[in-house]
C-alpha cells in the first residue's frame, strides 16, 4: 500500500512537472504573437501601397520562424493530454528523469511535425505574394481565393482522412495503445506520429489564416480555441460537423458575392 501511495504521488509530480513545462512553451510563443501580431498587423493595412519585403533568405527564415511559433502557440495546449498520459505510462517503467527526459523528445517530435507544415506555408505565403494575391496583412485579396479556401476547408471537415486523423488526436489512449515505441527514439517517432495526425487533423484550418490575415491576433485565437475544443470536448466530432458547416455556408456566400 505505502509502495502504492509513493508511486501515484511521484506520478502526480511528473504530470504537474510537465504540464508545467508545456504551459510554459505555449506561454513564451502566445506572449511572441501578442507583442507583435496586432501591431503588425495593424501598421501594415494602414499601408496598403507599400511594396512588400524582397524575400531574402533571412526574410524567409524569419516568416518560417512566425509560423512555428504560431503553430506552437496554438497547438502545444491540444497535445498536452497525450503527452501527460504518455509520461504516466513511461513513469511506470521508467525511472522518473528517464520519463520526463521521454517526454520531451515526444514533445520535440510533435513540434518538428509543426515546423514541416511552417515550412510549406512560407511556401504557400512566397506562392500568393509572387501572384499578387496577397496583402500587406498577409491576408488573400482575391474574394474568389477567400471564398474557395473556406468551402474547401469546409469540405474538408467531413472526410475520411479528417475523421481518422481527430480519431487519433481526440483519444490519447487510442493513440498510445496503437503506436507505443520504446526508448528515446521511439518517443521521438511517436510524437512524429502523433504531430502527424494533427497535421492531417487540423492543416486545412490554419490555412484560413490566408483569409483572415496570418498575423491577425483575433483569428489565431479563434482557430486555436476551436482547435482545442475539437480534440478535448467529448462532442468535437459533432462540432467539427458544425464547424464544416459554417465553413461551406460562407464560402458559398463570400463566392456568391464575387462571381
């Protein structure tokens, strides 16, 4: 019994110690995009005839750097029930600095995922400015494009892949039972796989920041909250249905509009 006692409070100290540590990333990424998304953004669509900045390497690994902070910020909270259910198992295996140790590499391994979907924004963002297709909010200035990236990402919210990748996203459990590894290496493909499924998950609805402007504040946290809704609520499968949707009723409208 007292064997028993011991093992559940160090559980609980692990859970608090990462819990901690993955608030704290979130943390440091939300205050990044508080003091400069808005005023940025703000500054830029009060010029809206300013030429826009010559894409340099160190411009392009500055944008590249914007959007995995932004995709930290918004994407780190979501995932924090699977990392402390994976550091609870590991700790019953494990000593408890190899568990925490883990559990960061997971966590690395869920964020590189992130950093591959930032790298082919500032590909997408380079794409939509060469074409003219872009404001200096970094937000669409094309009707059409906005409208099509809204039904599109509407659409999206009701197939096969959307439903089997939240699957995995919404059930922590269901996702360690089925893809455990062991040792460092494993926890690092583990949190691949899982920064993989919320890719496949979630991908479409960072791509409405092009609609309503990369850096605009209130549309990160909308997404993000509805995001962490989607995976932590117990009817996120009804509300990605509503959040489709939506979604199609006003890209038809916005297309409607432009055509």
């Amino acid at each position: 019994m007292q064997g028993r006692l011991m093992l559940e409070h160090l559980l609980r100290r692990d859970r608090l110690i990462v819990a901690i540590g993955t608030a704290a990333v979130a943390a440091l990424a939300w205050a990044y995009l508080a003091s400069g998304a808005g005023m940025d953004t703000d500054m830029m669509a009060d010029m809206p005839d300013m030429a826009p900045m010559p894409w340099t390497p160190l411009y392009a690994a500055l944008l590249f750097a914007m959007w995995w902070v932004m995709m930290i910020a918004m994407m780190a909270p979501s995932a924090a029930p699977t990392v402390l259910l994976y550091v609870t198992v590991k700790r019953k295996q494990e000593t408890a600095s190899r568990a925490a140790i883990d559990a960061w590499i997971f966590l690395a391994g869920y964020l590189v995922t992130w950093a591959g979907f930032s790298l082919v924004a500032v590909l997408a963002q380079w794409a939509l400015e060469r074409f003219g297709l872009l404001s200096m909010a970094m937000a669409t200035t094309s009707a059409v494009l906005g409208g099509a990236i809204l039904l599109a990402a509407g659409l999206y919210q009701f197939t096969p892949l959307k439903h089997a990748c939240l699957r995995y996203c919404e059930s922590p459990l269901l996702f360690l039972s089925r893809h455990w590894r062991l040792g460092a290496r494993g926890a690092f493909r583990m949190g691949l796989r899982h920064g993989s499924y919320c890719v496949g998950c979630c991908w479409f609805l960072m791509v409405l920041l092009f609609v309503g402007g990369v850096m605009n504040l209130v549309w990160i946290i909308g997404i993000a909250l509805y995001v962490a809704g989607e995976k932590l609520l117990p009817f996120g499968r009804r509300l990605s249905h509503v959040a489709g949707a939506t979604l199609i009723l006003s890209g038809t409208i916005v297309l409607a509009r432009a055509l």
